[in-house]
C-alpha cells in the first residue's frame, strides 16, 4: 500500500455549463505580480499538467467527465535577513551622502519600502500549484491541500470566476444533504450517551 | 458556509459516538457493519486511536498499538466515558484496502490507497479521485445506517447494549 493522499473535498453548489466552466478558468488564470504597487503575491488558475502555463485548451481541461486544472500561489519573499544588509548599505550611504548623523523613523521606513521593492523585482517567486479535480455532473470537487489558507483562497477564488460555492465534505454536509426536515429534526434534538456508563 | 458550521458544532458529539462506535464494530462481528440495505463493510481500527472526555483537550488519550482490540488503555478511557475524535482505519472496499485517518467531523486527514492499476499519470489521476470516492461514499453510507439506529430507540438500545458488553470482557474473550 502506498499513495497516500491529502486533500480536502467539495460539494459544489450548481453545475455549470462547459462553456462556463472553461471561461471562468481562462478569466481565473493566475496574473503577474504587481510588485509595483507593493504586491508580492498572486494566485489563479494554472495547468494541471503544466503550472506554469496559463495556455489553457478545452483538451487539457476535460477529460472522461472531469474538469482538471491547478490552483496556484504565486510569491515573492525577500528574507529578513537579506533586506536587512541592503537596508544597512542604502541608509549608510544616504547619511554619507547628506552627512546628516541619523535619519527620521518615517525615513528609513520609506527606505525600507523601497529597498524591498527593488530586491522584489529580482527574486523569483515560490510557486506552489495545488491539483484541483472537479467531477462536475456529481457535484464533487477534489482540492489536493489541506492548508487552511489555501483552501479559503480557493473557495473565495472558485466563487469570484466560476460563480460556484463550495462546502467541504464532513458531517454536516452529509446531513443537510442526505436527510429531510424531520429526520434533521430528530437529529438536532439527539442528547450525548456515555458508552462507559451504557446511557 | 456559517448554517453549515453551526450545523457542524451542533453534531460534534454525534461525529465522535460514530467513531466510537466504528472502533468497537470493527472488533465484533468479524470488523463489518452491515448496513440496512444488506451491504456489508469491513472496517477495522488499526494503529492509531485519539480519545477525549468531557473536559476536551486536557482531557485527551492517544493510543498507539498494533493491536488496538488489545489495548486496554484505549478500553479504560472508553469505559471512563471518553470517546474517540480520530483514528486510522482500514477499510476493505471491493476488494482493496484502503487506510483512512479519519476525525470527528467526519473529513479525512489522509487515505494511503492500493496500488493503482492504471500506468498513464493523467488516467492515475482519474484513478486516484475515483478511489477517493469509494472511501467517502463507505463512510456516508456507515454514517448514514449509524444515523438510523441512533434515532431507533430500540436498535439503539441494543447497540449500546453490543458496546457496553465489548467494553467490559475481558482481552481473552475478546479474542
């Protein structure tokens, strides 16, 4: 026995159509950072065979009743450490320069700002693709992450592009969906037993 | 989303009475549950079992064991009145066993599955998922028929019965 899995599954709120399943994708993609505008992350959807590229086709999305695609998280981090050497250099030059002693906490802030802009611009980013397996007709999506974060960067990311809401597979789902009104009831008024006790 | 996790606090008890209940089933009656509808699925607790009382986590017990039906820490916790939040079991499906760390909420932490029979990566793929679902689909299903009897008075009567009486032989009877 090996394969061992993680992952989180969905029940999805409404079937779309293939069409709309495959624009709200390509709508979804993941896009390029900002850094710019201070941003250091990003996130979309990707490939399922190949995360780095956006070029979707229908072939490569469906397949024997499937939707495949990945989710990715784009991010540009510069160490702490790393930040703190340049920010050194850059404040030590700027005193040389002006021959002031110190310089304004609002400064060195703005320094800061902009020494970790210009490192961000030359970093590369930490990608991380997540498999996502959607049995659309069943209404079963497979998120291939456990992370909380991820999962809620999805679920909010699946609802923007596809217009669809997911909820996790667990007990409560199973309830809402399996039972009725009065079976529902009975359940909510269920009291605890104690198996020790035998009560 | 916030319907579903009040709904989902609300049947946390009921989440950890059927794991209790899976983990003494899957030691009486040759580790099967057999459902209403006549189907029958073999499930045995195995290596790892994580118990909690009333006063939650600091009042929690994780047993470890390769034999688990032998253990007896697992037994007196469950005899103190704790019930299980999580543990791994085998599930036997068509054939295949699949071992599955389950919590009280019912969401699986991890499936190690059988060997795939498909070789092309995309088709493992579509394995994979639909292996997945065979796993979900046993435990709504177990989940489900445990639904039926507890609401039964009489079934339920009888399956506390069934688990107080495993709870309380002995290892050698059990055997």
């Amino acid at each position: 026995m090996g394969n061992r899995v993680t992952f989180v599954t969905y029940r999805v709120s409404q079937i779309p159509s293939e069409d709309e399943i495959f624009e709200g994708i390509v709508r979804g993609k993941i896009g390029k950072v900002d850094l710019a505008l201070g941003k250091d992350r990003t996130c979309g959807f990707a490939r399922f065979q190949n995360p780095l590229s956006t070029d979707f086709s229908k072939e490569d999305v469906f397949f024997q009743g499937l939707v495949f695609v990945s989710f990715r998280i784009d991010k540009y981090v510069v160490p702490a450490s790393t930040l703190r050497l340049y920010l050194k250099e850059r404040v030590e030059s700027i005193l040389k320069e002006s021959g002031r002693q110190r310089l304004r906490k609002e400064e060195k802030e703005e320094i800061a700002d902009e020494v970790r802009k210009s490192l961000l611009s030359k970093a590369l980013p930490a990608i991380n693709a997540y498999k996502v397996i959607w049995a659309v007709e069943k209404r079963v999506l497979r998120l291939f992450c456990t992370s909380r974060a991820v999962r809620d960067e999805f679920e909010a990311w699946m609802h923007e592009f596809l217009g669809v809401t997911l909820s996790p597979f667990n007990m409560a789902t199973i309830v809402r969906d399996s039972l009725g009104q009065s079976a529902m009831q009975k359940v909510l008024h269920l009291l605890p037993v104690n198996f020790g006790s035998g009560q | 989303m916030s319907d579903l996790l009040d709904l989902l606090r609300r049947l946390e008890f009921l989440g950890e009475e059927f794991l209790t209940y899976l983990y003494v089933h899957s030691f009486l009656d040759d580790g099967g549950i057999t459902l209403g509808d006549g189907r029958k699925i073999e499930v045995v607790a195995e290596r790892m079992v994580a118990l909690q009382g009333a006063q939650g986590k600091s009042d929690s017990t994780v047993v470890r064991s390769e034999e688990l039906s032998e253990s007896e820490e697992a037994r007196i916790a469950l005899k103190i009145g704790k019930k299980v939040t999580s543990g791994q079991f085998l599930f036997a499906i068509q054939g295949e066993d699949y071992k599955v760390v389950l919590d009280k909420d019912l969401c699986i932490r991890s499936i190690a599955l059988p060997a795939l029979e498909t070789f092309d990566p995309f088709e493992q793929e579509v394995e994979v998922f639909e292996k997945i679902g065979l796993v979900e689909d046993a435990i709504e299903s177990l989940f489900l028929d445990f639904l039926e009897k507890r609401m039964d008075q009489s079934r339920w009567s009888k399956e506390m019965d069934d688990i107080t009486a495993w709870l309380r032989s002995g290892v050698e009877e059990r055997r």
